[in-house]
C-alpha cells in the first residue's frame, strides 16, 4: 500500500479527499500546515508520494516541496492549486513539483494521476519491463507495438517514439521543449515546432475517439502536452 502526506487545511476537503484514497488503497496521513508537514516528513522514506495545498496558515506548498527537493529528487509531488493561473502552475513546477491539479477536481481524475506519477516513480511495479500499460493503452517495447482495448494501431516511428515519451510520463506536462530534445524524424533530424504540432495532430487522430476533444493527449496551454490515463 503507497503511503500519501496530503498537506491540506480545508476541513471540508480533507475529510472527504481522505476517505476517497483510503478506499483506493491509499494510506493517508494529514497534515494542515507547513511545520506540520516538515515535522512529519523528518523521514522521507516513509512516504511515496506527497499532494500539497499551495496556501497555508504559515507558508506555502511551495516551502515544503523546495525543501523536500533538497533531500529528495525522486519522490513524486502533485500540487493542489486553487486556480490555474500561470504563476502558480510555474511556481510549482519550478520549485520541484511532478505535476498539479486545480480545484475543484475530479476525484478519479486525482486517483489516475496519483497511479500515474507512482508508476512513473517505479513504485507500484508489477509489469514486465518490457510492456507499458495505460488504462487500457499497451506498449510492447519489444515488438514496437501499441494497441488501445486490444486493437493495433498503426503508427509511423516518429509518432511511435512520441507516444512512448508521453505515456512513460503519464500524468505529468511534457513540455515542448523536452519532446523537441527527444524526438527526431527517419533520417536522424531533429523536429521543428511545427513538424511536431503534426505528429500530435496524427496521433490524437489514431488514439482519440473524438481528435477535436482530446481524453488522452492533452494540450496544456504555455507549456506542452500531458498524456491522461483513460479506460474506455
């Protein structure tokens, strides 16, 4: 069972976001503010991933994560922000954060989120080294194959090598920059921006149901893309 420190001090949410992950398998525990939080995170080993609020009565989720970062660069932490401005987003990311969600959220869509920054840790573990799966997405890594609810999709290598670099990061905003360093086309050139606005037309094309109202490949604006875990 994944051990979770969720550092929140909205009475309202936390009982309510507790119940929810303990059903999921999770073990919560519940801290309200900043010292607290420090306090309980002496031993980091003892936890394997934190969700922090960004306000509190005596700082800032961003405190707590900077500080945690110092000691730990691995363990995933996920932001709770209170609206989606860009600051904030950026603040958090920069101060160390893996990914954030804005309330008012969806409680599965916290729970896919929290899976997938575990199994991005290598926390969960479970599966052959050799196959990546995704709600109901499976990369053979072996045979270059990719299937969705066990039907093969036909992908060039480009959009191959982009699928895989998003879902190995599945819950977590790639930005456009970090795909551009990694992904080249057949004769070993790097992309452009635009060549990759195509690769991400052609693939919502093949994994999306509904390409003009993406579930999987999601565009997060001033940033990149971030790949949603989806069953279907």
């Amino acid at each position: 069972m994944s051990k979770i420190l969720l550092l929140e001090d909205d009475v309202s949410l936390v009982g309510g976001l507790s119940y929810f992950l303990k059903k999921n398998d999770f073990d919560v525990e519940i801290a309200r503010t900043v010292a607290e939080a420090m306090q309980m995170l002496a031993d980091l080993s003892g936890f394997h991933l934190l969700i922090l609020d960004v306000t509190l009565p005596d700082g800032t989720g961003f405190d707590v994560c900077e500080k945690v970062r110092k000691q730990n660069e691995e363990i995933p932490i996920l932001f709770l922000t209170a609206s989606d401005e860009e600051i904030n987003i950026i603040r958090g990311l920069d101060s160390g954060g893996d990914d954030y969600i804005t309330k008012p959220f969806r409680l599965g869509e916290l729970c896919s989120r929290i899976r997938a920054l575990l199994r991005r840790a290598g926390v969960s573990g479970g599966k052959p080294n050799n196959l990546i799966k995704c709600g109901d997405l499976l990369i053979d890594l072996l045979g270059c194959r990719v299937s969705v609810s066990g039907k093969t999709l036909d992908l060039t290598s480009a959009e191959y090598r982009l699928l895989c670099l998003l879902v190995r990061n599945a819950g977590r905003i790639v930005t456009r920059d970090m795909i551009l360093n990694e992904l080249w086309d057949a004769t070993g050139n790097f992309v452009d921006g635009n060549t990759l606005s195509v690769y991400v037309r052609r693939l919502r094309e093949k994994v999306e149901s509904d390409p003009s109202r993406p579930q999987r490949l999601i565009t997060v604006r001033g940033f990149g893309y971030q790949w949603k875990e989806v069953s279907v």
